[in-house]
C-alpha cells in the first residue's frame, strides 16, 4: 500500500507560523535596537571631521554594505565554528544583521548630522552651549526629524532582510514557510499567509512612523 508522505495545512500549522513571525520580529528587534545604537556612533565619527576616522569607518562599513548579506551570515557562522565558537543560529544572525544595520544607519546618521544648519550651530555654541549640550539639545532633535524616514526605511528593509537568517538554520518566517511547503506542497497558500505575516510586522511600523512626523510638524 502506497504512503502519502504530505498532508493538507493544519490549524497548529498556522500557530506554527505565528510563531515564527514573534521569531522574526525577536530578532529584527534586536538588530535595529542594536545596529542603530551602533550606527549613530559611527555617523557621529564620520560626521565629526577627521578625515583619517571618516575614511577608517567609512571603508569599513562600505565592505558590509557592499556584500550580500546572505555571504555575511554564512562566513560568519562557518568562521566561528571553524575557530571553535559555535553559536546559536539567533546570536550569529543578531550579531551579522545588527553589523549590517549599522553601517546603513551610519550614513543616515551622519546625513541627520549635516543636515543641521552651520549658523544654528554656532548660534549654540554663542549662548554658551559646550559641544556635547550643542549635539544632545540641538543637532541630534533637529537632524532626528530630517532622517527619521530614512532609518524607518532601513527599519523596514531589516525586517525583510531577517528572512535571510533562514540559512543559517534560524526558523523564522521564512524558514518555517519552507518546512511546511516541503510537507503540504501548497506553496502558494503557505507564502501568501507568510507574506501576510510580514504585512502585519510591517505595517504598524510605518504607521506609528507616519504619526511621529506628524506630530513633529505640527
């Protein structure tokens, strides 16, 4: 008697995928909180006029920019196991993704930063502001509203680069997607509910972000 070794999609199945969606915004979560940090301290040291550390930063974070990040996550969790540090699959994905975000919110950054007027500027610093008054009360509230489309993007696009975590064995959406295509064949349904998975991680996201600019202009 022949087995059929696939089956229909069950209830638990999109449980399944609920699940992996709360896996999915864990671990975006944490690289943009992470990156982010990191990236503004990098546009802070681009920004800051010293060509020898804006060239120093600025070639190395090009490198991340510039290569797939899917390559970055294999070489990553190869490297660390080859040298005898394997790690979960979340901490080498956090680690990797949370790299790249802040070299893309590096130039966010330091774009926020020169977008502040040289006059206001110094009109700060004649009240008697000192440097780091002048960066915390005037340049980072200012340059914030100018980029804060930008790093929502970047925002954005982290929650969908996230899906490539999948090949380092992390199930997240994506990877859970495929587990259960493998076993229902229905490969059409299966990605349309991920897809709208994502819709629901990424929308409020854009919409919170639309009612933040909002308010900042009026």
């Amino acid at each position: 008697m022949a087995i059929d070794v696939f089956s229909a999609l069950k209830p638990q199945d999109l449980l399944f995928l609920g699940e992996a969606a709360l896996r999915t915004l864990e671990i975006s979560v944490t690289a943009i909180a992470i990156g982010s940090f990191f990236g503004v301290i990098f546009g802070w040291g681009m920004a800051a006029g010293n060509r020898l550390i804006t060239f120093i930063i600025n070639a190395i974070l090009d490198i991340f920019r510039s290569v797939p990040l899917i390559i970055q996550l294999i070489l990553f969790d190869s490297f660390i196991s080859i040298i005898g540090y394997p790690a979960p699959a979340f901490v080498s994905g956090t680690i990797v993704l949370s790299v790249y975000t802040s070299a893309l919110v590096a130039n966010v950054a330091r774009g926020g930063i020169e977008a502040v007027p040289i006059g206001l500027r110094k009109a700060s610093r004649s009240l008697g502001l000192t440097y780091w008054q002048d960066m915390f009360y005037v340049v980072w509230p200012v340059g914030l509203r100018a980029v804060f489309p930008s790093w929502v993007g970047v925002a954005l696009s982290v929650v969908k680069d996230s899906a490539l975590v999948s090949v380092i064995g992390y199930v997240e959406l994506l990877k859970a997607s495929q587990i259960l295509i493998t076993r229902t064949q229905d490969t059409f349904l299966i990605l349309t509910i991920a897809g709208l998975f994502y819709f629901a991680l990424s929308y409020p996201i854009s919409k919170i972000s639309e009612k933040i600019e909002k308010r900042w202009h009026e």
